[in-house]
C-alpha cells in the first residue's frame, strides 16, 4: 500500500492521467471506449448504449455556474445506431446523465459534453429526480470530505436476451437496473460505495430511505456487468477479498 500512495498525490494533481489508468475494463463484444475531456464511456454497440462512465470529481469541479445552452447533440462517434434529439424527445423514459452538468461547473467544453447523446441512459420518470440524484449528492460530499472520488455509473441489462425490452426501433436496450459506484481514499487507503437501482417509479420508500439502503456487492455486480471496475487501480485487499468471494460461489 506504501507505494500507492505518491501515485495517489499524483493522480490528485493530474485528473486526465487519473481518469486514464483508473477507466473499467469491459469483457463485452462489440464494446469500445469514448474519450471526453472530463469523463470516459465504454458504450456497447450490441445494447446501442454507454455500459459505463467514469470520471474524477474533485471540489472544484462543483463550483462555479452551468452556462453552456442545454441542447442535445448527437455524438458521431458512436458505432451504429445514433440516438438522435427527436428519439428523446419522443420517449416515455427519462433520459439522464451519466457524467451529471453538476459536476461541469468548471470547464465550458465539460459543459458542452453533457448534452451528447452518447452520455446518455434512459430510465423509469421520477427516478432520477429522487434516487439517482440522491446518490449523486452523496458522491459530491465525499468529494468535500476526501478530496478526490472516482466515479463510475451504467446500466445492468436482464441475462436472458429474451427479456430485454428495446426502445428507438427496437435497436436500444432498456436496462433493468443501474449501478453508481464511488472509489476513493481515507489516510491512502482504498474505500468505495456501490449502490444498485432497479429502473422503476421510485416507492415511497425509495424516496425517503438513505442511499445507504441501495449497497450492493461490488464482485456481484462485475459478474453480473461483466466489467472489472478499478481492480488495475486497488491494493491487493481488494483482489483477495475478490478472490474469496469468487471461491465461495463456486
């Protein structure tokens, strides 16, 4: 752990370098990474969507006021089918942000990339206003608090290709639930949250409970995403714990 953390200090001071060596690695076909000057996607061609965000949110970047025009754009870098602003605007389903415009404050061209189709996930109305948003506060007061969290969001799809609803022509998966993960360090040490949201109208208890109601095991939800999060970027508590659990399954 001794030689984790100069690495740390300097991932604090550099963010894009962190955002590189920190980034999931996908087992999916048909996956590949979009780069953007605050955050990453891994977008998966075969589900016409992002399968992961991940970026690094520091103090600063909440500061300051959202002034870039909020128009969608569509993003040309994405393989296949390309969500367009007409097919949002016509959908019962809430589009969110993966990377939030919250966490742009900083930089115009972060701003601007906020509104591109490809940081997109669309999910059951009222969610993100209620759940989803709760989780995203509760990243950005472990911000305040440790200086440096890394995020990581996406979506979880049904196992059985059979039972995945499909939007936009049938040529877009809509997931079952969504996963926000948060990694950061206390005194250098590794700590994370996982929570898991199933994509429907938010309960009354949803609404009301402490985000902490919403953990979910971190090795679970690789197996069930099929995506290594930050285990290139942990100690090696963090693989054996993996390894544990991995043994006790089968």
């Amino acid at each position: 752990m001794k030689k984790l953390i100069p690495l740390v200090l300097l991932i604090t001071t550099f963010p894009i370098f962190a955002q590189k060596i920190a980034q999931p690695v996908s087992n999916l076909k048909n996956s590949y990474t979009i780069e953007n000057s605050a955050y990453s996607l891994g977008f998966a061609e075969n589900y016409g969507l992002p399968v992961w965000e991940m970026h690094v949110l520091t103090p600063n970047m909440l500061e300051g006021t959202f002034s870039t025009q909020s128009e969608w754009k569509q993003d040309q870098r994405v393989k296949g089918f390309r969500i367009s602003k007409k097919d949002i605007e016509g959908q019962k389903l809430e589009p969110v942000q993966l990377y939030p415009k919250t966490h742009a404050k900083h930089d115009l061209m972060a701003q601007d990339s906020c509104y591109l189709t490809s940081n997109l996930l669309f999910m059951c109305r009222s969610l993100k206003d209620s759940v989803w948003e709760k989780i995203t506060y509760s990243f950005e007061l472990l911000a305040k608090q440790y200086g440096t969290v890394y995020t990581y969001s996406g979506p979880v799809f049904d196992k059985d290709p059979l039972k995945i609803k499909h939007m936009f022509n049938n040529r877009v998966a809509t997931p079952s639930y969504f996963y926000r993960i948060a990694l950061y360090f206390v005194d250098g040490k590794p700590a994370y949250k996982c929570y898991l949201i199933k994509n429907r109208i938010p309960t009354d208890y949803d609404r009301s409970c402490d985000v902490e109601e919403f953990n979910y095991n971190i090795f679970q939800l690789e197996a069930d995403t099929g995506i290594d999060f930050f285990e290139s970027f942990i100690d090696v508590n963090f693989r054996q714990d993996k390894m544990k659990f991995l043994e006790n399954k089968h």
